[in-house]
C-alpha cells in the first residue's frame, strides 16, 4: 500500500476519472463493418464499491489509502442483467463522504468474488507468470501459484508480482480462472 496523503488523492482522481471518462468514449464509439455496428452499448458507473480507510499500517498513517468494505453486487448484477457494461474504478467513497483510494487489484478481486465471476482478468503490459528462465507459464493452480508466491519473485514483472497475491486469493474464493 501507498501513502495516500490529501495532495495524492486528488491526482488519483483526475487520473482515474480521466481514465474512466476515455474508456466511456471508447465504449460509446460505433465499430463499423463488425456484428456490433449501429448497436447500442450503455456503460453504467456508480457507487458499487464502498471503501474504508487503511488507517495505521506498521506505525503508518496511510490516511486517504483505503480498502473495500463493501461490493453492491446485487447492484451490479441488475445492471448486467439488464445488459449494460458496469465500468468501475479503484476509488471507494465512504459511508460518512470520504473517498479513498483502493489498490486496483484488490478493488477487482473483491468485485469479482461479490458477484461470483466465472472469469477475472487483470490487464496489464507484463506477458504473464514465467518460470526460472523465463518462460511464460499458461496455467497453475492456486496451490502452485502460492508456492511460486513463495519464492524469490526477481524474474516476474512488478505488476505480476502486486497482482498474484489478488489472484490466488480470488481462486481460493471461487472464481473458477483468473
């Protein structure tokens, strides 16, 4: 986790509501010559992730670094079900107004296992797990995952090595592929 001071915060939410508003453009763009032309694609965002504050880590005051509380997944499953694409971010408002900045991969996971997801997929630039020599890894399971986990993670891509723990913690939850 990252110290998330006042400052921070409101760097994170230009970039992520500057992220969120291009991926929304994106969405919204006809796709000429392809099956989905002239089709209607509606992108819902909302308050579907609750935070809480990290509040003190190892003597730290981690101040607006949060966690989830809390994933309205029946709230996103209505609005799946009624076909829209449910766009979320990694910031978590509060019950009292406070946002709080979620780490991504924790944000997903949680999202993931409220709503009892088939499938998680994290993107990101890194090409995967690979072994000792590099080698891309195209399955495991949870147990081999953690022993990897385990081990010295110099070969793997800083990404691969944030998003593992979130990973193996998912499939243990229920999710069937991450």
């Amino acid at each position: 986790y990252r110290v998330t001071d006042a400052e921070a915060l409101d760097c994170v939410l230009d970039a992520v509501g500057s992220v969120y508003l291009e991926i929304e453009a994106m969405l919204s763009q006809g796709l000429p010559n392809t099956p989905m032309a002239n089709s209607r694609i509606r992108v819902i965002g909302g308050n579907f992730i609750t935070g809480q504050p990290i509040g003190i880590l190892d003597g730290i005051d981690m101040q607006y670094a949060g966690k989830v509380r809390k994933v309205d997944a029946e709230g996103i499953n209505a609005q799946l079900g009624l076909g829209n694409i449910v766009l979320l971010n990694c910031e978590g408002p509060s019950p009292t107004g406070e946002i709080f900045n979620l780490a991504w991969e924790e944000a997903a996971e949680a999202v993931a296992v409220a709503i009892k997801a088939d499938k998680l997929i994290y993107l990101c630039d890194a090409p995967g797990l690979v072994n000792a020599k590099g080698v891309l890894i195209d399955a495991l399971t949870a147990d081999e995952a953690q022993k990897l986990a385990g081990r010295n993670l110099n070969v793997q891509a800083p990404e691969i090595v944030r998003v593992l723990p979130s990973a193996i913690r998912a499939c243990r939850a229920g999710i069937g592929r991450v």
